[in-house]
C-alpha cells in the first residue's frame, strides 16, 4: 500500500517535471510588426540630451517624429525609477522640458538621471489620424538608427534616450 503511494508520487513528480522542464525549454518570439502594405517605410530621427542646473533637469533633443505626434518626455533616476516625466503634442524640431529638483522625488538615494524623448502608438494616449497614416496602427512603418526603436505586442516605441548625468544636490 505504501509503496504504491510512492509508485504515484513519483510518477506525479517525474510528470511535473517533465511539463515545468518543457514550458522553461521554448523561448517566446517577439518580432517587430511587420510593415503594413498600405504605407511606405518612414524613417525617423532624433537626439536626447539632459542637464542638471541647480534645482532643474533640462531634458531636451530635437527629433524629426511629425508634428501633433504625443511624446512623453522623462527623467529616470539610475535604479529605473521615473522621477518625472510629462506628455507633450509636438511643434517643430526642438524639443525642451524642464523639471523642478525636489526633496520628495529626488532623494538621497538618487545618484545619476538619465532623460528620455518616446513616442508609441497608444501607450501615452491615441496619437492624431495623420501619425497613424504614416507610421500605421502600431508604427509598424516605422525605421530608425539601431537602439532607437523597441517594440512589445502592442506596437513599436521610438525611444531617444541621453547619457546619464550625475545629480549634484
């Protein structure tokens, strides 16, 4: 009687293990979006730069993403922690936007920032019918220098990121 208790358990173990072992063995594709047909490909552009002056981090660049596009504008502290970050509609090439230093969101423990300029299909809100025209619905038209792009199941991300800078308080 024990033994065929064992005889079970040991089968149900070797089974477990064989379906953990199986579902750790395939590795998970994630592929761009494949461009549409009914656009182009659209190459995009742009920079990211970040500067500490006193109480205020300027993150600013300039990009060529069309005008009325939504970007979100960003400080990450040097743990990945966003600290600040702000949506914008794009006008013209230049880009600028300052954030106040302050005790609650920059504490001790912040050492260095970095700034980012994104762009995505949906994430910050629907982007205007003419970005989705010429990017497509999930910008899948969309090229870009190596690293400026990343992409999940919900479309691709233009991300212009700055070097990290260290926060003198």
């Amino acid at each position: 009687m024990l033994m065929k208790r064992f005889i079970k358990a040991a089968a149900l173990f070797t089974a477990l293990a064989v379906v953990l072992t199986a579902a750790g063995c395939g590795s998970v594709d994630l592929s761009k979006p494949k461009s549409s047909t009914e656009g182009a490909a659209v190459s995009v552009t742009g920079s990211c730069d970040i500067a500490v002056n006193g109480d205020k981090i300027t993150v600013s660049g300039t990009t060529d993403i069309l005008d009325g596009a939504i970007l979100y504008i960003s400080v990450l502290s040097q743990d990945g922690k966003t600290r600040d970050s702000v949506k914008i509609t794009k006008a013209g090439g230049e880009i600028s936007q300052e954030f106040a230093i302050t005790a609650e969101k920059y504490d001790d423990s912040v050492k260095s920032v970095t700034g980012y300029i994104t762009c995505a299909p949906s994430l910050y809100g629907n982007q205007p019918d003419n970005v989705y025209t010429a990017y497509g619905r999930k910008f899948e038209n969309v090229t870009a220098p190596e690293g400026d792009l990343v992409w999940n199941k919900d479309g691709v991300i233009i991300v212009f990121g700055s070097k990290s800078v260290d926060l003198n308080q």
